[in-house]
C-alpha cells in the first residue's frame, strides 16, 4: 500500500483554516466526523478524483450526488463552455429554462409546473413557503434525521451534518420558527397520524425524503409513503417529497415513480445541474399558480435559471433521458453491496447495510436501520477508521457515518472490485 502524499493538503488547510469558518464552506467537509486534514481535489475525471498532491481515489462521494454520469462528461462540458460564450449571466428569461423546465415536467409524475431556483435550501425553503401560502395554515411536519437544507426552523432532528456533529438545534434560528415546525419519527405513520390529531386544520403540509439520505441511507417502510399521502389529502395538508437527492437518481421520475405515490409539490436538485448550483421545485399547476408573479406567494432570485446552470443540468438529463442507465446502475452498485457485505463477514464486523438503487450506506451497526433512532447507534468511531483506510488504498467515501454513497455510470467493474480488494483490507485490518 502506497504512502499517500499529504503536504500541499495540510498546507491549504492551515490556511482555510485562518479565511474560511472552520476552514470549509459546507460543514461536512471539513473531516470532523472522521478526523484528519480533508482532502483538497485538484481535478477529476470519470470515476477518479485527484488531490492536489497527486493522490488518486476512486470516488464515491461524487460531489454528494449529483454526479451520476461521473465526473466532468463530454456532453456536460461541452454544453457548459458553449453556454460560457454566449454570456454568463443575463437576468432575462432563456429559451434553455424552458427546455430544462419541459424535461423536468415530462419525468416527475407530480410536476405540471416547475420553478427554478439555484440551491436544494432554497428549493425546500420556497415550496414550504407556498404549501402554507397555498393552504393558508402555519405548521408543517417533517421527521427525524430527514435534512432539507439549512433552512430556518427544519433544523430541529435534521441528520446529515447536523447529526455528524451532534446538534440537536442552531444558534440563529427564533423560538418562535421552529415551533411551526412538527417533528415526528421517519417511518412512523402512527406518529405522524398523531400529530394531524394534536393540530387539527392547522398543518399546511408534510415534507419528507422519500428515501432518506442525509442519516445515511434508509428505505420508506412499506406502506409508509401511501400512509402519508392519504393522511394529507384526509387533512387537506400537502405532502411534499424533498427529492434533491433522490430526484433523476432512481429513475428518471425519481422516487415518486419507483413507489408509485405522487405528491403535491416536489423539491430537486443535485442532478439538474448537472454538477453546477441548480434546484427547483413544482408540483400541480393549481398550486404552482400561487407563486408570484402570478400570486401572493412571493420568490425570487438574481440567479435563478442561470444559463451555465441550465445547460449543464439540460444536457446530463438529456443523456439519462436518451439511455436511462438505471438498471445498469442497480446492477453496480448490488455488486459493490454484496462484496462489502462479503468483506466485513470475512473480517468479523457486523454491518447493516442499506442501498437503494444507486445509493447506499454501509453502517457499522449489527441491528436493522430503519430510522433515525438506529441510525444513531451506529458505530461511527469505526466508521471514521474504516473511512481513513479505505481513503489510503485510493477510495473515497463519505466523510461521515450519516451520509450516502453514489455509484455513477462511470464506475467500472475493474473500480467496482478494487474497492472491494480494498475494503477487505480495510476490514481486516480495523476488525
């Protein structure tokens, strides 16, 4: 096992350290679930990410996501810096907003009308917004350990970095925005029943990852997402599926497609930009209708539909769309599954395992996870050792035991069976 070279790494992050709040720009990066100086990537390409002191990884964390055609496509680049001449920001609509809105209405079953705005916060924040707006009712119900951007008052029990770093709530956030927030356990339809029963006509909706992925990878219960979708329409509440991740990701419809129930209103991102800063939301015209300009429910953004933004998301939907990859990706990623799976048997570890189409978490954990409850009991200081082994064999994983794995279409099966060569390593050697 080659020595991996770290000098140009910890040189750029003693200096982060001094410009940046605690050195990074999104919490999770910064290693702290895990320990040791972050990795700083200089470029990548396909499967393989390559730090700025010349280290190689074959990457799992795709950028948390949106990268399902692997790092820097031909058709993504070339669709970039075409759109790059032409202007990089014009404040005027586009005729590419309207082709990127036309493909994301003909694929997400409960979209008639989308709008487009630049991060996956802003995103959850704007259709949170309009469901009270829409419903002219106050409070909104949302689950442990299920994240939808750092957005004021869905902080509360919100995984993700927020579970990475044990805070159960913000500085910053009044009292009075997280009290129109109810929290309820994920997966538990009696829970959430109760809560419809303590706040009658009061709940505007229900937001919920309908495959979690921000307390690391967990599947919806059978019966749990029609449970919810009946419990809204009986309320006269909006369920409202946070998709960011999921969204483009489980097939071109998302995960409203693969369980067949269709919500009110649907939050993107990740994967619509094509690996630049996009997101939207949009549900039934009836509702989208009460957006201004149109009506009383007012959003806005300088950014919103930016050409570059636009054609990068425009052209990776339109490679899915032209080869939907999804039963190749399945195929990949239930091979890497069983190895790993194989591996931590041979090396006397308990794992759970949980995987969903193209992402997965292999949690330390020797009982089912199956909310954020068992999420948490997780072993996440052997979870941070396996991570640092893997990392010096030339993998890349998620820097927290609370977050998802991707595979992308340009993981090889040559990748796929390193990895595995490296995690039974990596096993045997943290057992």
């Amino acid at each position: 096992m080659a020595q991996r070279r770290r000098g140009r790494s910890e040189a750029l992050w003693q200096t982060a350290r001094m410009l940046i709040p605690g050195g990074v720009n999104s919490p999770v990066r910064a290693f702290g679930a895990v320990g040791g100086t972050p990795v700083f990537a200089d470029h990548a390409s396909g499967s393989v990410l390559v730090d700025v002191d010349g280290n190689r990884y074959i990457d799992y964390v795709m950028s948390w996501g949106p990268l399902i055609l692997g790092h820097a496509p031909p058709a993504v680049i070339k669709a970039v810096r075409e759109a790059c001449g032409r202007g990089t920001s014009f404040g005027m609509p586009t005729a590419g907003e309207n082709e990127l809105a036309q493909a994301i209405v003909n694929c997400v079953p409960g979209i008639e009308k989308v709008r487009l705005v630049s991060s996956g916060t802003e995103a959850a924040m704007s259709a949170l917004r309009l469901a009270r707006g829409y419903t002219r009712r106050d409070f909104v119900i949302k689950f442990e350990g299920c994240y939808h951007g750092h957005v004021d008052g869905l902080l509360a029990a919100a995984g993700s970095g927020v579970a990475t770093f044990a805070v159960p709530d913000t500085a910053g956030v009044p009292a009075g925005y997280a009290e129109k927030t109810l929290v309820a356990p994920y997966n538990d339809l009696d829970a959430a029943a109760a809560v419809f029963d303590a706040f009658p006509g009061q709940i505007a909706g229900v937001i919920v990852e309908p495959v979690a992925g921000n307390m690391g990878v967990v599947a919806p219960a059978p019966g749990f997402l029609e449970g919810l979708r009946e419990q809204t329409r009986r309320h006269g509440a909006l369920l409202v599926f946070d998709e960011v991740i999921t969204g483009f990701r489980l097939g071109l419809g998302g995960a409203q497609e693969l369980y067949g129930v269709i919500p009110d209103l649907t939050v993107l991102g990740k994967i619509i930009g094509g690996g630049l800063p996009a997101a939207a939301y949009g549900g039934r015209a009836e509702i989208m209708d009460a957006l201004a300009p149109g009506g009383p429910v007012y959003q806005a953004g300088t950014l919103s539909g930016n050409p570059l933004a636009v054609a990068a998301g425009l052209a990776a939907l339109r490679e899915l769309i032209a080869a939907p990859p999804y039963a190749s990706l399945e195929a990949r990623a239930a091979f890497l599954a069983e190895g790993l799976g194989e591996a931590a048997q041979d090396a006397g570890i308990p794992v759970w395992q949980n995987r969903v189409g193209s992402m997965q978490t292999l949690f330390f954990a020797d009982t089912p996870v199956t909310d954020y409850a068992s999420a948490k009991t997780a072993d996440a200081r052997r979870y941070a050792r396996f991570f640092h082994a893997m990392l010096a064999r030339g993998v890349a994983l998620a820097p927290s035991q609370f977050e998802a794995c991707f595979v992308s279409t340009a993981h090889s099966e040559e990748d796929l069976e390193r990895t595995i060569a490296a995690a039974r390593e990596a096993l045997r050697e943290i057992a």
